[in-house]
C-alpha cells in the first residue's frame, strides 16, 4: 500500500462511468434524462452497431449557450441542484451532474447546441464542444437548430476490460430499444424516433396516449386487453395498465413500474403486483402483464440510492404496497368476478340435518377424532373470528382443555353475500381418498380439493382479522414450549419478537441460544412451534436476501401460516364441517383458487360426461 494520494480527474471519471456507464444502453438513458429535463417535445435517437461505434441523442429542448458548454463536460456540473436541500426535493430525471463526464471519461462526445430563443426573441447562436476520452476541447461556434445534439462516438475503445463484456451489437441494440421504449410509455406527450444502422425501429408521434404507447412494445391484442387502473391515497398517485389473469409470460419482461417518469426497479412495488394477482394466474411460473406508473412528493420517496438511479427508498413502503395492491386487485377482480361454490350458509343450515346420511366417509384415526374438527373450526372461526357452526364435541373439547386456554372472540355468523343464488339440488355425496369433497349439482358434478379451499378461506380470513384487528388470536400454552433455534436464530427471534406478536407468537428468552414459546397462533391445526418457527427463520432470511419490506413479508408469512393451518390430504371430516367449510367459502370472491393460484374444485357437467361415455347421440 502507497501513501494516501488524491486521484487525477481523468482517473476519478473513469471510475464515475464504471458506476453510471454500464453499455451503450445506459448511456441513451442518460441523455434522454438531460432532454426529458430540458423540455424536449421530440428526441431522436440514432446508432449504429448497437451503439458500440456511434449513438445520437437529438432534442429540441431549451439547449444551452457558449457557457454552459464551457462547464457540460466538468465532473458534477449541473443546472439540476445548488443546495443540500434540493436533493431532499429532486424532481428531475437527472441530477448528479455525472452523466457527460463519465461518458466522456470512455468515450468520443461532441456536444452541439443552441438555446430555443436568443436575447432578442431570434434564433440564438449554436455552439459545439467534443470531449476526446477526457481530453475537453474548446467552445466553438456551430450551425445548429435550437435544442442539443449529443454525440457518442468509439463507446470503451480505450477500456477493453469494459468492451469485452459487452454482448453483440444485435444484443446491445435490444437493450437500447428498451431504454428507448420505457421513456416513450412514461412521457406520450412526447415524440420518440429510434433508428438502428438506417432502419427506422419506432416512430411515436406525441400526444398518442399511454395504451397506444404500450402497444408499441407488446401485442396489439394484449394492449387492447389492458385493463386501466387509477387510484390516490392522498400522497401517491397510481396509474396502472395490467394484462387480465388469461394475459400471463413466462418471464417479467412487462412487469415494469416508473416513478415520476423513471423506470425503476422495486421490490415493494413487484411483490405488490404479484399479491395483486395471487390466485389468479395458474401455477407454473406464469408472469402477469403489468405496467405500473407512480407519481409522489418528492419528500416521500429517496431517488438517490442507487448510481443508476434505477433504485428507490419508500418513505412509507406499507403504504405503496397496500395502495398497489388494492388497486389492482380491485380491478382485477372486477374484469373476473369470483366463482364461488355456491353453497350458502342459509343453504348449508337447510340441508345440515338431512345430509349426515347422505355422506359417506372413511374410517377417522382416533388421534384425528381428537383434535382435527375442532382445529378446522377454529380454523375457520379464529381468523376472522367467526363462531364454529356446529358445536365440538365434548372430545374435542377435553383435548383443548388439556393443552392451550385460547383467547377466543365471538360474532355472529355473517350472512350469505348478496347476489349469490344458490344452485338447486346441490348434494355433498361424500370424501374421495380423504382429500377430494364430491357434491352433486342439479346438472354437474363438483370435485373440491379439501386444502386448497380451505387455504383460500384462511388466507382471506387471516388477512381480515390483521387489517381490522391489527393481529391474530393467542393460543396460550399452560406450559412453555422452549425451541432451540441456535444463537443466531434466537437472537434474530427476538429481534422479531413485536412483529411475530401481529401473527400470534408470543415468545421470550430462554438461555443464549433457545426461546421460550408461551403462545401460539391459534389458527395453527397442529401447533409444532420448533418447525412453524423454522419457517419463519426461513422466511426472515429470504426476506433480507430479496430486499423485502415488511409490508412484503407480511404477506409471505400470511400466505405460509394459512398453509400450514389449512387441513391436509387424508384428513377425514365431518358432515358439518364440510358444510362450515363450503358455507365459508361462500362468502369470498376468489374461492375458485387457492392463495398460490391451483384450482380449488372441478366441474364435470353432464354433456361432457354422457361424453366421455358415449351416450350422446
């Protein structure tokens, strides 16, 4: 190690384009951010090769004079911020002064330009100004139409550890076509034209509107079926276009979200999206369509986190979340209404006393007898809470009282949703392999996977009881449960103490590297605090790997904690709690899907069996 040295200029812009100039994509990005800022109604961008030997960046903003030019090429010269204070206000797209330098630093940039009108109301002067790999060259006068031209010529020539990591000119083009259509779908007042080696790639005159901007850069059918999504909560301002449940990709090429013009990517705001459509898409890794555009105080939000400006901080990213995701939800669910099961609870109650004959069910374990119905309907009961519809037996009851003391609150049973008819003639028939409920309707068969619906009944439930009571019910243990998660885990526990309180642990030390567990969520069926605890460790790590908000990994913990609540395959049960069950369900929108998106029930109509067994004629 030498002695502490202060860098030469050329050294330290070198460094600044290793942060801000990643390919030639990111320098297209820069410059559109200058026009963008300066008040460009149109913006050209030219290359060539990909941009690896030439990108133009043409405007007709409010350009710039002899002096101005003096100062572009200087490291953090900008128009954008004077004070400390302004970058606690920014509300531009640019503002660290960095761009030009670092490019210049790696590459060949002529910048010309002449102001929109001159001292007299008259054309101004043009004048141009090249930086040569950081050698700044003199002002000289410059034919020029108002606004600026900007000229990136030999990207990298002198840094080949930086070109040979770029990828073929094709590639680079694609990435710079992109950068090009992200700005185009956030600004459609503006004109964008983008030319690659004499092909012209997009032509979008200003003022077209956002769908036809969007259309530019996805299937036409796809953007006609956008649904358009508008909300306010007051301080963030919310406009969405998303792609209905039957519109999905197989990567997250058009999940994309913008704040205040820039495109950014957002953990809080994706993981919103994805809750949005919870349920709706069909497993396997399908990947909605979604185009997100947010507009907030400049106060509220950090832009200047990450180099690449391409990174926020939420002042309240709870709040983002939950505006994202009711809002799109919201619509969602108004373009596809919910298929509910549709069995009643004043159905259910009609037909309780006659259907015990009619089910038919396998041999129930005695260890089952003892605690599944009674966890099933505290399953059902404790979420929300809602009162059990059938009473538990006098077994169930001595295997409560044996274990917890459970804080439990009762409110009357909510009534059937308006509008739901119920389908005449529906009969439970029985339980397939333990897991399968079988009803018959009037001209159909109905195959219910037992789980699936019952975790869609929790999670909703779940959800209801923290936004309306602010946490979940206790199970208290009459004796402490100690787990031995490690000193980490302990430590991590702890430090999570308040927030795992909202989901109904109560817990506290127990030595260095264990917990004592004095509570548990009383929805859990079979309380396993050392495995359900684990998981929540798992969840914790993922979490802080992946950047999630809390907002987020409430989500995540809601979404496991139902699971792990719901009754499993070849869980046996009772004719009336089938009917709690059914009735439950009944009163949710999405009761068609459980929480990760598998269907909860089958329908086999009567032409597609005669079908299926040549009976038609």
């Amino acid at each position: 190690m030498g002695r502490i040295h202060v860098l030469d200029p050329h050294v330290v812009n070198q460094i600044a384009a290793g942060e801000v100039v990643e390919r030639p994509a990111s320098v297209a990005r820069e410059l559109i951010d200058n026009a963008l800022d300066a008040g460009a109604r149109r913006i050209d961008v030219d290359v060539a090769d990909g941009g690896l030997t030439r990108l133009e960046v043409a405007d007709d903003g409010y350009g710039m004079d002899a002096a101005d030019l003096a100062r572009v090429f200087l490291p953090h010269a900008t128009s954008k911020i004077r004070t400390p204070d302004d970058l606690l206000h920014i509300g531009t797209l640019g503002f660290r002064g960095e761009a030009l330098a670092s490019v210049g630093a790696v590459a060949r940039v002529t910048v010309t330009s002449a102001e929109r009108g001159g001292p007299d109301g008259g054309v101004a002067p043009g004048h141009r100004v090249v930086d040569a790999f950081g050698d700044i060259g003199p002002v000289e006068p410059a034919a020029s139409s108002p606004g600026t031209v900007v000229l990136v010529e030999e990207l990298f020539r002198h840094v080949p550890a930086r070109r040979k990591f770029l990828r073929t000119p094709a590639t680079e083009l694609g990435h710079v076509r992109d950068v090009v259509h992200r700005f185009a779908a956030a600004f459609p007042d503006v004109g964008f034209r983008l030319r690659a080696d004499g092909r012209t790639l997009l032509e979008a005159p200003a003022g077209e509107g956002r769908r036809a901007r969007l259309a530019r850069q996805i299937d036409d059918d796809v953007a006609k079926a956008l649904l358009e999504v508008r909300d306010d909560d007051g301080l963030v301002r919310l406009e969405a276009w998303i792609g209905p449940p039957s519109t999905t990709r197989r990567d997250g090429r058009y999940e994309l979200t913008w704040l205040g013009g820039r495109h950014v990517r957002d953990r809080t705001v994706a993981h919103a999206v994805r809750e949005a459509y919870r349920d709706l898409l069909p497993p396997g890794g399908a990947r909605p369509v979604a185009f997100v555009f947010l507009d907030a105080p400049a106060d509220a939000v950090d832009v200047n986190v990450h180099p690449q400006k391409s990174e926020v901080r939420w002042r309240d990213a709870g709040a983002v979340h939950r505006l994202v995701r009711r809002a799109l939800r919201r619509a969602l669910e108004q373009a596809q209404p919910g298929v509910p099961v549709t069995f009643t609870a004043e159905r259910a109650a009609r037909v309780a006393e006659h259907v015990a004959s009619s089910f038919v069910f396998g041999p129930r374990s005695p260890a089952y007898t003892a605690s599944a119905p009674s966890a099933l309907r505290r399953g059902l009961s404790d979420a929300t809470p809602l009162p059990p519809l059938a009473p538990p037996s006098a077994e169930t009851q001595d295997a409560d009282a044996t274990g917890a003391a459970c804080d439990h609150e009762h409110v009357a049973t909510p009534e059937a949703p308006a509008g739901v008819t119920p389908v005449e003639g529906l009969r439970p028939l029985g339980q397939a392999l333990g897991t399968y409920l079988v009803l018959e309707a009037d001209d159909a068969i109905v195959l219910v996977d037992q789980h699936a619906l019952h975790e869609r009944v929790l999670f909703d439930r779940i959800n209801t009881r923290l936004r309306e009571k602010g946490g979940l019910e206790v199970q208290r243990l009459l004796v402490p449960k100690v787990v031995h998660p490690g000193p980490a885990g302990a430590a991590r526990l702890l430090d999570e103490a308040e927030w795992l309180a909202t989901l109904g642990w109560d817990i506290g030390p127990f030595g260095d590297d264990a917990i004592a567990v004095h509570g548990v969520p009383a929805v859990l069926k079979r309380p396993d605090p050392e495995a359900a605890l684990a998981e929540v460790l798992e969840l914790l790590e993922a979490g802080r790997k992946e950047g999630l908000d809390r907002a987020a990994l409430l989500s995540e913990a809601v979404d496991r904690l139902a699971c792990r609540s719901a009754v499993m395959a070849g869980d046996r049960l009772a004719p009336e709690e089938v009917l709690a069950l059914l009735a439950q369900a009944e009163a949710l929108d999405h009761a068609h899907s459980c929480p990760h998106g598998r269907p909860t029930r089958l329908t086999l109509k009567r032409p597609d069996l005669e079908r299926w067994f040549h009976r038609t004629v």
